[in-house]
C-alpha cells in the first residue's frame, strides 16, 4: 500500500497551484488534508503524475465573518471548525456536525474544502453544506466567481470544478435567531461513512424550511420547501416523503426505510423550541 | 494474604514497555543492507496462470514458482479417512485458487519500489468459474478447485448415536444458520525478516508467531534444511488469535530469498494484504433440528454442517479442524441422547482457513442455543430455563459422559447461568417490554450457555490426525548468580501476558520477588521445543511446566541450603526466596553463589545438576480442560434502521483456579470484542467471481471503543482436580458466547414483530429484510 511514484508540490499561492494545474495537463491532482485522496493513492487507484499541495497558501486557511455569514477558507480542517474556529451566532451547525464526522485523527487532517471537492455522497459537508444554503468561491490564476453549493455538486464524486479552478473558501450564511438545525445520520458504528442522512433547516425569518437528504448513489436530494411534507400537525407524511425518495431514484426499500428514519429525526430536531 | 503468586492481579510485567512504545516488533527490527518485499498476487479467485511476464529491467529483483524449484509446498495432511490433500504451493504455478495467492517475489530497496516493481509484473491469466459458495460446492455440477480431486470436499464427519424413535417428539424446531466469513485482524499483521547468520551458520527467520518452533518444522520440510539450520525468534507479536498459528507461504518464501541473496529480506503485511487475501475464519453452514419433549427437555439433535475451507489446508492446523470440532461439539453442555450430525469442511476458491479464536465454536454455541430458544418459544418457558432444565447437575459433572462420550471436570453450570440471569436483570427486562421505549427502539434480553474445552493433551490431538501433535510442555527455570530466576519456555505469548503470569507460577513455588523472574520466550535458539501458544493451553501446560521446574529447582536449591545450615535436607523448606529451618534461613542467592562461585564450599556429594533445570508436565487427565460461561446480553433494535445497540452485557465464567484475574479480565473482554464484531460487525463478502468486496477498512467494519460495551465479568473458581493448581484453559471463550447471546437477544427485541435473524453478521439490511418479510407476511394472512 505506497503509491506509485508522483511528483509534489507546495504552492504558495492560489495563482501558482492553478498555473500548476495548467501546465500539468491532466494527471494532476490537488491534495488538502489527503483524507480521501491518501488510501487512494495508497491504493493505487489514483495515479496522479503531480499533486500539488495547497495546505501552505495562508488565504485558504482564514475565516471572515460578516453580519449575515461567515467565509471559511477551503483548507480549514474539520477538527478546528468542531473546536470552535468557526463559532458564534447562528453557526451552531457547524461544530455540531464536525464533531460526529469520521474521527478526530481524519478531522484532525481533513478538510471542509477538501471534503467538499471530493463529493463523496455519504460526506457529512456534502448534505450540510447544501442545507446551509453555502456558497463556493472558485479562482483561477486570474479570475474568480461563486458557485451555490448545490451546483457546485454534480454528482458522486463530480463537482463543478474546471481543469485550473482552485476551490478557495465556503460561504455559509448565518441562521436567524428563530432558525433551528436538525442532522441525524444512520451509522453502524461511531465515525463510519452514513448509510442515510438528512438534514433540516427551519429558519421562518428568512422564509427558508428546506430538507437535504444525502448519502445516496449520487448528488444529495433538495427538499426546497419542506411544508410539501409536513401534515397540518407538523408530523412527517410518511407516504409523502416514500413517494418523494422513490420518485428521486431510491430504489431500495430499506435505503428508503433508513432515510425515511433520518429525515423524520432530522425534522424531528428541527422543530423543537 | 496473596500478593504476587496464583490468584494476583500483578500489574502485567511486559505492559511498562508496551505502553511506552517501547515493544519489540517485526517491524521495529534494524538491519543493515536490508531490503524490502511485496508480492504479487493473484487478482482473480481461479484461473490457469499460463505466463508471467517480468520487464526486462526488472529480471534479477522478481522471483516465480520456476526459480522456487528446490522448494516443496506446503502440504497439511492430517491422518483421516478419506482425508484429500492439497498441495500449497509457495508461489502459484499453474493454477491460481484464490484471490491474494501469491505468484512472484519482488525485492527493491523499499517497500514503495518493490511495489512499484509488483505493479510492472503482468499476469496471462485463463480465467475459470470460481467456487464461492460451500454448499453450491458439494453440488455434482460444480467447477472443482482441485482439478484431481472427484468433488470438493476435503473431509467430512459424522456422529451417530440414534436408539429412539423421535418421530414423536412433541416439539420439533429446525433452524438454518449461516455466519460469516471475516478477518481475524491482529492488531500487528504478519511480518518476516529473514536473513543468514554467517557466526551462527543459520537461516534466521524473525517472524510475527504464534509458535516458533512449529515454524521451524515446517521450513524444515520445505526447504529441506535440518532444524539446526533454522532459527526462529518471535518477538514481540501484536496479537494473533490463530493468524499467526501455521506456517506462512510468506516464511517460506523470505526464507529462500535469504538463502539465495546476499542481504537480509523483510515483508511486511498491510492492511490491503490483511483484508484481501485473508478473510479465512468463521464461514459455517447449519441445518439443524432439536427434538423436545412438552416440558423443554431435549431429546435429540439433528445437523448437517458445512465449513467453507479454502483452496489448502493449512499447516499444520489442517482444514479439517472445525467440521470436526462441530460434529464433536455441538452437544454442549446439555444432556441428550439421540444424536446425529454430518459436517464436510468444503474447498473453496478462497483462502485457507484457520481456525479463529474459540475455533469453531462461536458458530457452534449459536446453533445449539438458537435450538434451546426455540424450544423456549413451543413451551412457553423463559430460555434459560429450558437451558436449565437441560444441564448436567453438579453432583454429576465429572462422571456424566454425553452423547459423544465427553466427560467434564468440575463445576456447577445451573449456578453459573443463573447468575448470569440475575446479573444482567432478566425479570426486569421482562417487565421493561411490556411498555414502549420513547425512543421506539426495542428491547431484548439474550443468554448463551458453552463449555470451553482448552488446553487439550497429547491424546486428545493425536486422535484429530495432526502432522504435529503437541507433546508434554517443559520449561527451563534458572536460578542466576544473583538468586533471581530466570525461566525458558517454547510456547509464546501473543497478548496473553506470560511474562507476567509464568513469573507468578515460579513466585509461587519459589517465593522469588516477581520483579526478578524473567521470562525468555520467542527464540527456537533459547527454548524447549514447544507446539507453543493456541487452544488455550499454555497456562495450564506451560503453566504446570514451570511449577514442575520450579519445584525440581527448589529441591536442589534446598540440598544446598540444608548444607549451608548444616541441617537434613528434609527439615528445610523453600519460601519466600529462602531456604528456611525452623527460625533459620539463607536466601536463594547465598545458594546460589555458593554454587555458582564458592562451590568449595559445598560437599562432594552435592548433586551436579546444579541450578538450572529443565521439566516438563502432563496433566493428570489429558483430554483438556472444561472452563465454562454464561454470556448475556440486553440489546436495542431500532426497527426504523435496523441498528443494534448492545445496553448490557455480562458475562459469568468458571475458568477454574485464576493466576491473574486481571488478566483474566483482559482475555474474556478481548474475546467479547471479537465475538462482538463476528455477530454484529465483520464480513467479507465474495461476489459471484470469488472477489472479496471488502478490501478496506470503509468496506470492512471492527467494533471500536464505542461498539463494545462496559463488560461486566463474575467469576466462579472450581478448580480442575487433574491440573496443576486447578488451572483451567480459558482464553477463547470470550469469543465463543457473544454470537449465541446477541443474536437471542436481538430475536427476543424482534419477536412481537414475528421477525427473526440468524445470518452473522446481523446487518441493519439483515434485520429490516426480516422485519419487513414478516411485515408482509402478516399482511399476506391477512388478505
């Protein structure tokens, strides 16, 4: 288990990683916390003839916070997120959902960035980056735009990414003071990859009550307006959210019945006081 | 007022460098001009390998079966009926039968360009139809795995004692049963050094074993070599469980490639190599019936087992251990007397099985008790009182001979279990489900019942067939210039703390300061020839042998003494690191410098053996040792996710006279682990081509520190009246019981939804399949 050979580099800046991308003309990936990309190097079923080393560029690792979000840098590892780096009001999310993510020598590594790049469907960000309504900023050697999380998805394993884009830091709003969170995944075992997850938000102030179903074979399911599944008692329609998995592709009954499970604990949460 | 001799819980000896990082491992070896090993192995389960194809630039650093051609293959052939044998080749010529079977040696300076190297190799491959399933196996149709065998079947058994007519029974249940096959997963995996000792004139071989000297053997024979030739050291192994019980096609290899290069080689497993090439315990097949009369007593058992083998038999374990160890054991603890059972150990293009701690008993607990719970359920009667209504009462222990003529030791198992009843709260349990959980999970309460037989004698192996029977254990035990004592032993401890718990045994005869007992262990070079450490033998062989020797120690250090307070040899007596009459002493080390270095002093007619000696042991009855437990269980299910969670477990054991109940702990808490993951967690599934689909450790799940509960453990101590001190083997059982309680516990929660599971492991896709199969099945009878 030692990869095959590659060459490393240590950019120092947005723009000499993506000069690097440029010239390197494919075989070329961008390493991060190397959570995912490591085992499989290790493996061999990645075979990159350059990695480039984005850790050390100082940009990728600040935080910015305004009134109504708080900007995270693409190298921002999940232990600090989960140790309060990225805290105050309206984050709460955030640090709850990093400390139940693998274990702390993988979040002690791993990246939000990283995590999110990779677009492993079961990856806690993936579902609660997109619940968040969170933003993606992208640069080039000379150029730079957003991408809404969700479109910056495109699949397992896909995201939106061109040849030389650098994933550079995550915007994720605050909640409102009446927004209320809700998360709940089905794992066998404390820190393994989710069979079912689904995360609520419910934040009237903002007019927002959107359900994210996710660890599924492919890009996390949106539930825009999660009302359409609510009956007139606030309960989950159970049939209702069924039907909806089924209609999304969720062939497997007991896939449905898991993440029927998770969403009805997630909206459970979300509606507490 | 015991503090440091049989019954102490001594703080363990080799834990200070343990935990400090400081062990002494494979890996941790330093060796100059070392190089590095990987191998190339087989990517599919069964073809005709027609050609490997090495880059030019790579000749000279990679190795094929056409260099290995003075090397025989490993062949395990115990001396059965009907026994077919396979031949094991070192690297794969011809054929491959599994997935991982080596095929050639690459050596680089480092592991990365040895692999780089293994990666350029190129394989011409005629893929064949694998055979993946056991039972498909044993079908007339089925490809074969041996292409000169007629069938697939290595061996079978049967039992038959059948005199009544059952038809009758009251109460007839049958179940299937199937568990998983999985890893073993050491905590260190194997690893090898092998290099020429020029001063020593040998082939070293530093090896992650269980037993060295069985290693030595074995290379023996493959290489044809005299044992002088061959040195074995075992250092420091991080666990082994039966995984490092045989001799590897890797010992084998590294020793050739020592012998035929001019520097030291090293392999080292990883966890890719672990997970892909050696998924080989646990996989067994049941279809077994119990017959009961109204009242729960049982009458009779019924059962055709399965055990899928793999491709070779390994040495010198052989594949038939548990199909044998089924037919001999699946009547347990419990009294019957019609009995019949076939069981085949199946090849398979898998790996070679070995068998896993409690061997195949974990499965064979599970088929017993998932019996007696269905007998619970057609009378009506809480399981463990059909358990009990079926044990052999205490005054009958050591006369009642079961249905296959197994007689027991000491002990009371009715207590036991019902100890294990009132510890885990069984009434209370049964009141909790009377109401709903908040949560909407649901609750269930399990008990098993086995008797672990350890430590088995030369008799009792001998008659499974074994190319290395285990003998009688010896021990060296030294008194040093200093009056400290150091013992030799061959068996090697893996985990299980016998430099702490042989060191107590000679404290205990000698009174000698624990602090300085050393135990030497791990060097064929140092130790007395030993079949070493599985089957929980070595307390209670090992163990006698070093009171043997320390006893014969003791008579010579008293002949010493004696003479040094001018007094009869037979008015001293040794204690607590003296020689003592009446109100005078000398210590062990005044004898011990008297002998070592005034012997002038002494009178010509001092015995010349002198203060180092050798003896061996041999139980009183030989057919082992029978430490018995009752393992319970309170689980939650959660029928909205199928996930289990275990709330409660206790486990009640009687392992006879303790010598370290600390250790002890340790051993049941590790097993219950293990037996934790075989029931709820570990699997490697094979697809259709023989692939294992679990490959990593994201595929592969362990119980960690949050799946495995607090565990409570009660102990019983009857002693063994045919040991010595009472010792009991007790080291598996931990491993044994978890299945049979988990999997009751978990039907118990599931009974008022008509579900029930009983293929390992119990997966949440398992358990939902049950759960909405008996969903529809209500629905369907209600239609």
């Amino acid at each position: 288990m030692k990869p095959a050979p590659f060459d490393f580099i240590r950019a120092a800046s947005v723009a000499e990683a993506s000069r690097h991308l440029k010239q390197a003309d494919g075989a070329v990936r961008l390493v991060a916390g190397g959570q995912s990309l490591g085992p499989m190097l290790n493996l061999r079923l990645a075979r990159p003839k350059l990695l480039i080393d984005i850790t050390g560029i100082p940009e990728l690792t600040e935080i910015e916070e305004s009134g109504d979000a708080v900007t995270i840098g693409a190298c921002v590892t999940t232990a600090a997120i989960e140790d309060g780096r990225v805290s105050g009001r309206g984050l709460d999310p955030l640090a709850s959902v990093a400390m139940n993510i693998a274990y702390r020598a993988v979040r002690n590594r791993g990246t939000i960035g990283g995590s999110f790049c990779h677009a492993d469907p079961a990856a806690d960000w993936v579902t609660t980056l997109f619940a968040l309504g969170a933003e993606c900023f992208v640069a080039t050697e000379n150029s730079k735009r957003a991408i809404p999380a969700d479109q910056f998805i495109r699949g397992a394993y896909e995201n939106a990414l061109e040849p030389n884009d650098v994933l550079t830091a995550i915007k994720v709003p605050r909640l409102s003071v009446g927004g209320r969170w809700g998360y709940y995944k089905v794992c066998r075992k404390a820190g393994e990859f989710a069979s079912a997850m689904a995360a609520v938000l419910r934040d009237p102030d903002r007019g927002i009550y959107r359900a994210v179903i996710g660890a599924t074979h492919g890009k996390p399911i949106l539930i825009a307006d999660a009302r359409e599944m609510q009956s007139a008692d606030g309960s989950l329609k159970e049939s209702a959210v069924v039907h909806f998995l089924e209609s999304n592709g969720i062939a497997n009954s007991l896939a449905r019945r898991q993440q029927l499970a998770a969403l009805s604990r997630a909206f459970a949460q979300a509606r507490l006081p | 007022m015991v503090k440091y001799g049989i019954g102490a819980s001594v703080l363990r000896k080799e834990d200070d460098r343990f935990l400090r990082g400081r062990g002494q491992y494979v890996g941790d070896f330093r060796v100059t001009g070392l190089q590095e090993v990987a191998f190339v192995r087989s990517p599919v389960a069964h073809a005709r390998l027609k050609q490997v194809h090495i880059p030019e630039r790579f000749r000279g650093a990679v190795f094929t079966a056409d260099d290995l051609v003075d090397v025989k293959p490993i062949v395990s052939a115990p001396s059965l009926p009907g026994f077919k044998r396979s031949a094991e080749p070192i690297l794969a010529a011809g054929k491959v039968r599994f997935v991982g079977e080596m095929i050639a040696i690459c050596v680089a300076p480092t592991r990365a360009e040895a692999e780089d190297i293994a990666d350029a190799v190129s394989l011409d491959l005629e893929e064949l139809p694998a055979v993946t399933d056991m039972l498909a196996a044993c079908e007339p149709d089925s490809p074969l795995v041996h292409d000169e065998w007629n069938d697939n079947v290595f061996v079978e058994f049967s039992e038959n004692v059948w005199k009544d007519d059952l038809s009758g029974a009251t109460i007839k249940v049958s179940k299937s049963i199937r568990t998983a096959r999985h890893c073993m997963f050491p905590m260190e995996g194997r690893g090898v050094l092998a290099y020429r000792d020029e001063r020593l004139r040998n082939l070293t071989l530093v090896t992650s074993t269980q037993f060295p000297h069985c290693v030595q053997t074995g290379l023996s024979e493959c290489l044809g070599l005299s044992h002088g030739d061959i040195r074995i050291i075992s250092p420091d192994v991080g666990g082994g469980f039966g995984y490092k019980g045989l001799l590897c096609r890797e010992e084998v290899a590294l020793a050739w490639l020592a012998l035929r290069l001019a520097h030291p080689v090293r392999w080292l497993e990883d966890c890719r190599e672990h997970l892909a090439a050696n998924a080989n315990c646990r996989e067994h097949h049941y279809e077994i019936t119990g017959y009961a009369a109204a009242d729960g007593k049982l009458l009779g058992v019924e059962c055709v087992a399965h055990v899928d083998a793999g491709a070779y038999s390994s040495y010198p374990v052989s594949s038939s251990v548990e199909a044998a160890q089924i037919a001999n054991l699946l009547p347990g603890p419990y009294m019957f007397s019609a009995y019949r059972c076939r069981t085949a150990a199946v090849a398979t293009n898998k790996c070679p099985i070995l068998p896993y701690r409690g061997v195949a008993r974990s499965g064979i607990c599970l088929a017993i008790e998932a019996i007696m719970d269905a007998i619970a359920q057609e009378t009506g009667l809480e399981p463990h009182d059909v358990r009990l209504r079926n044990m052999v009462p205490p005054e009958q222990i050591s006369t009642y001979r079961n249905v296959v003529g197994k007689q027991f030791d000491s002990g009371d198992h009715p207590e036991c279990l019902r100890r294990a009843v009132d510890a885990i709260g069984v009434q209370k349990i049964r009141e909790r489900q009377k109401r709903p959980e908040p949560d909407g999970r649901r609750i269930g309460v399990g008990i098993s019942f086995f008797v672990e037989q350890g430590a088995h004698g030369t008799n009792v192996l001998a008659s499974w067939g074994r190319p290395i029977v285990p003998g009688y254990e010896q021990a060296q035990v030294k008194l040093t210039v200093d009056g400290e004592v150091e013992i030799h032993v061959g068996t090697h401890s893996h985990g299980q703390g016998h430099e702490t718990t042989y060191a107590q045994v000679a404290h205990e005869v000698l009174g000698v300061e624990i602090d300085k007992i050393k135990v030497v262990q791990g060097d064929t070079m140092y130790t007395p020839y030993s079949t070493a450490t599985w089957g929980s033998r070595s307390m209670v062989h090992g163990g006698g042998a070093v009171a043997r020797a320390s006893q014969l120690l003791a008579k010579r250090a008293a002949q010493i003494g004696a003479w040094l307070l001018q007094t009869e040899v037979d008015k001293v007596r040794v204690a607590d690191g003296k020689v003592i009459a009446g109100d005078s002493s000398v210590t062990l080390c005044e004898v011990a410098r008297v002998w070592y270095l005034q012997p002038q002093n002494l009178p010509a007619s001092v015995d010349t053996g002198g203060l180092d000696v050798t003896a061996g042991y041999r139980a009183a009855r030989d057919s082992g040792t029978f430490t018995y437990a009752a393992h319970a269980a309170v689980v939650a299910v959660d029928p909205a996710t199928g996930i289990v969670e275990i709330l409660n477990y206790v486990v009640v054991e009687d392992g006879g006279t303790l010598v370290n109940p600390m250790i002890v702990d340790g051993q049941i808490c590790g097993g219950t682990a293990q037996g934790i993951g075989t029931c709820l967690y570990e699997a490697t599934p094979f697809d259709t081509q023989g692939q294992p689909l679990a490959s990593t450790m994201i595929d592969y799940m362990l119980p960690g520190a949050t799946e495995v509960p607090d565990i409570r453990v009660l102990h019983m101590q009857t002693p063994s009246p045919y040991t010595e001190f009472g010792i009991k083997g007790l080291g598996e059982g931990g491993a044994v019981g978890p299945p049979a309680a988990i999997v009751s516990a978990v039907n118990d929660a599931l009974r008022p939804l008509n579900a029930e599971v009983f293929d390992l492991p119990l997966t949440p896709e398992r358990i939902l399949t049950a759960i909405e199969e008996a969903a529809a099945h209500r629905q369907g009878a209600a239609a």
